[in-house]
C-alpha cells in the first residue's frame, strides 16, 4: 500500500485530534512531521511526538499538509502554506483564512466530495458549526430541496481552543467556590452563563460564526439562494456543539421517512425516541465521529417545515475528522 | 392607603421571590399568610416567615392568593384554589393548569393589562419563556403586526425549581472532581450539558414548554394566526432565560427605529452595543425586573425578518414579579 508523507501543523485543540485520528483510522502516513510554534515533544494518549519549530523550508517531501487553524486569528496556513504548495504538499486548512476564495474547494467528503478535483494547491475545511449542519440537512437538500435554514447554536468552550476549556473549568469551579471571574479566553464568563458572541462582530451586526454559517453553506451546497441566517451562541460545555435547526423544504416528507431517509445517510446517526429519553446530548458526542440528529418534527402550521436538533463533537466532525476524510478522499 | 390580605402558597424558588418582592415594591399588604405542603420557619432575606400547613380553610378574609405553582406537576392551585375563591380570595397563579381555560385570563401587565377584567376569580401567570418573549415582542406586534415567531430558548435550571439549581452546582463539582453523575431532579446530567427536553414530550413531538410557547402567545397577544414554534433548551446556567427570537412582521422598520421603539417600552431595558461587548447576559439579568433585548438585527435575505436576543430572570419577571404586577393591576 501506498504510504504518504504528512505534517499537521499545530498542536492544540484541533492538532491534537488530527494525531489521534491519523493513527485511529490508519492513515497511511509515511513520514509523520509535526509543527508548531515552537520546538517541544508533546503526548498524545500514550504516543510522544516531536514537535518541530514550523518554517518555510519544513515541507520537503511532504504529501499532505494539514493546518489545525487557529480560531479568531489568522492560521499558519496564511504564512506557509504557499511554501508547503512550492514543495509539493496538498494543503488541507482547518482555518478559515481561504475558505471563501474561488480556487480553494470547501469540502465536506459525505456532501461534495467531488468540488476537491478542482483544488490548486489548498483545500479548506468548513467550520465546526456548519459541517454538521450541511452534514445533517445533505440528504434532504437532494430529496426535498432546501429554501430556508434558520438556525441557533449551542456551541462549547473548545470551539475556541484549548484555553477556552480550561478558562470553563477554571471558573465554574471557582464560581462554585463563591469567587468572582474575570473573562479570559473568552470574551463573557463561561461559567453559568451563556452569551451570543462567537468571533467578531460584522456587516448587519451579525458575528463572523453566523456570516460563515450563512456563506459557506451556499458554497457547499453550491446554492446561495438558500436563505440561510443564525444566532451562535457559547454554552458552557466542553466538547460537543448543539444546533437547533429549522429548515422550509421545496417538497414534503413526513417526519418518519425523514428519519429513515437520514439514519440511512452518511456520516449521520439518528438519535429520536424522546419519550424515551433519547435525542442527542453533546455529553454523548464528545470522541464520536457520527453527526447525531433528533428531534426531528413538523412545524404544525407552516407547511414544509421542519425542525431537527444536530449534535457532534466540534473537534472531530467539526474540525480534525473532516479534515482527515479530506485527505482519505485525495489518496483514493 | 387600603392594605390587602395577602396569601402565598409555596415556598420554593418561586413562592420565596413572591416574599421578596411583596416586600421590595412595598405592596400594600394587611395580613401575610404563607402556606406549603408542611408547616415551619422560613429565612428570605434576613426576614423569618411562619409558614402554615395549607388547607381547604385557610383563605378566611384573604384578599390575593398568590401560587407559586410547581414544575412538572399539578399545582396546589388545583386542589385549593376554588375553596380561596369561595372564602372571598382572587387567585392569582403561577401553575400551569389554569392558563388555556376560557374564563382565565392569562395576563402580562405590559402586553394585555386589560384581560384581567375578565376574570371569574383565577387570573394565571404564563410560562417563564412566554413571559419575557411577549415583553419584547409587544410593542413590534403592535407597530408592525407578527406573522411568525421561530424562538429557541437556553433556559436556566431554577426554571425547573430549587432541587435543578442545587443539582447543577453539586453535578458541575462532581464532574470538576473527576466523579461520574446521574440525573435526578432533570431528565439529564445538566453539568457541562445541555438538552432539547423540557416538560413532557406531546402531540407533533413537541414537549409541554414548546406547546406553552405556541398556545399561550397565542392567548396572549389574542392571535391565533402567529405561526409560533419553538424548540425550548435546557443549559447549565443557574437563574435567567436567554432567547434567540427570529420573528417576521408584516411591515417593516429600521434596526435603529426597532432599537428606540424597544428601548422606550415598558418592561424593556435595551443593551445592544454588541462591538462593545453589550448583549444581554443570564448572569447579569439574575435579581434584576427588566426584559432584556439586544443583538437586534435584520435577516439581510428575508423581508420584515428580524432576529432579538431576548433574556430575563425566569424567576422574576418570567413568575414571582409578573404575578405580583398583575395583583398590583388588580388593586388599582
């Protein structure tokens, strides 16, 4: 079997599960070189890697480079990725600094895998909150046709890294201890609290995570007639981003063949007995791979209408999993 | 000034804000009574409070009986309330299980103050979530007419009563410490969680909160034709309910006349200086009486398409002070 060489740049939240994932679905890595800002071995589970200091000249020979991205600032990919291209590397960003260039496919392999052919060098990987989204609504965009997607998040601390869990962690234990808190990694208190903030404030007030949820959908689904409009919210969970979507479709289908038409769907796994307790919760997303979907209901006076509750784990699914079906699909 | 003979009946989380607010709006109370299920002394504040074991016989020249109501189960309205009315009292009840009777009216002293007139001796308090989205949304129904409200709800655990609230901080420390957790007063760990289940699930797979949502703003606002819906969401805060309300109207203003039209309402505090990091929070809407709305914006797709970001204590105005206005209306 053929072996490729890999370097995953960054190590944090999103870095980190890429090394994990390579090595659980048995990536056929070759050379494994890892980046980051600085030189340092790291752990991942039981397996230590050295991390070496990124610069222009580290790409040589390698295949695939995976940039973990960087949440609210701009990614390495924006400083080296022309250098990994010049050396022979495909790039695969998790950022979202190229996301909405013309050149640069953004691809969700259970959705369009087929817009990676068209790749010049960078493919990018949506945002957390939209993948599982377009995950979720694909089948029935194919069948129904999508007009509208109103949708609100639910989205945890380790959307924005590593530091915006422990800052979770750090306060609720410390509100729980009668102390005050002061936001770090986060723009509000975490702990306790929700707040509709996620990256920074745009065109028509609203924040960069409802512009991507808007945008890159119409990419994806190569459609920008779909209304598409969002409020993301940060809750206080650790890993596992909620949405509750609405959707008006083109056609109708009833709630039970919805359920079966998406439990036979890719990458989903539907999760809808609520009288039994059963729809799902991002407690039980955290380390899954599947987007979990329930909920699933007719909005008794508007017709073609439908809600659906979307879990997954934002760094799998939503970040490093995605990612790595990116270059799944590139070595086929 | 004329004083009034005041009952309350329950003293959990929101029979004890009844206390204190009778207290802090200086109501004009004669005799005090309060009644639950055993007698016993109580502390609100740094005030004690007999509290007697209710009966049938209680309401002897009681002006106002105030219930607190319960979660999730019938009221002791349903058992005492017509032996109040027939001892002289007018009811005045923060159960569920009066609201959608014909001869009850279900009032918001900002939204439908006149309904109370109507009154055959029981006038209910609405939901928690009903409250303070109609609040927010009367001034818009009145200006430029609702055709939809598509509403998803982040409500506190004090929503379900005191046992949720103590759960939350003893879950969210046991997970802190390592230790696995099991539900108990909610239907699922509420510690870094959150879930779509809130009441009893029904007809079309909503749960009893959602169906609230729809029927009572229905009652409220004296419109069926609202298309309402609503997926209504349990998150680890302690106190106050945040709402993402994505409503569509049939006229059409700017954010900024939105924005002044809110402000100047009653019941409404405006904060939406969202770049200044200004946005209603649960955590600083705990204790406080105002409806709070922000995060006004315009669905740059949809005509007359409007997203608000709606919060308030679920304890105050969402019960306790909403039914103490309506008992102020009442003496007027």
């Amino acid at each position: 079997m053929k072996k490729f060489n890999v370097a995953v740049v960054g190590v944090g939240a999103v870095g980190v599960e890429m090394l994990r994932i390579l090595k659980e679905r048995k990536f056929p890595v070759g050379k494994l070189k890892v980046f980051a800002r600085s030189e340092r071995d790291i752990y991942v589970d039981k397996d230590s890697y050295h991390v070496l200091k990124v610069d222009h000249h580290g790409f040589k020979n390698i295949d695939i480079a995976l940039f973990a991205g960087t949440e609210g600032e701009k990614g390495a990919a924006v400083t080296y990725a022309s250098s990994a291209i010049k050396q022979g590397a495909v790039v695969i960003d998790n950022g979202a600094d190229f996301r909405m260039e013309k050149d640069v496919p953004l691809v969700v392999p259970e959705v369009n895998p087929k817009d990676i052919k068209k790749h010049k060098g960078i493919i990018s990987n949506p945002n957390c909150s939209t993948i599982q989204m377009v995950v979720a609504l694909a089948p029935i965009q194919k069948r129904l046709g999508l007009k509208r997607i109103i949708v609100c998040s639910y989205q945890a601390a380790s959307g924005a890294g590593r530091s915006a869990v422990k800052e979770l962690m750090a306060q609720s234990k410390a509100v729980l201890d009668g102390k005050t808190v002061k936001p770090d990694a986060l723009p509000q208190q975490i702990a306790f609290n929700v707040f509709p903030h996620i990256g920074g404030f745009q065109k028509e007030s609203y924040t960069s995570e409802e512009w991507k949820t808007v945008k890159e959908t119409h990419k994806i689904f190569h459609d920008d007639k779909i209304k598409v409009t969002a409020t993301c919210v940060r809750v206080p969970v650790a890993t596992g981003h909620s949405e509750a979507v609405y959707i008006e479709t083109k056609k109708a289908m009833s709630v039970s063949k919805l359920q079966n038409l998406l439990s036979k769907s890719a990458g989903i796994e539907v999760v809808d007995d609520p009288k039994n307790g059963k729809y799902p919760l991002p407690i039980n997303a955290e380390g899954k791979d599947a987007v979990y979907v329930g909920r699933i209901r007719k909005d008794p006076f508007v017709k073609n209408a439908y809600w659906l509750w979307v879990v997954s784990d934002n760094l799998r699914k939503g970040a490093a999993l995605n990612a790595i079906q990116i270059a799944e699909l590139l070595i086929k």
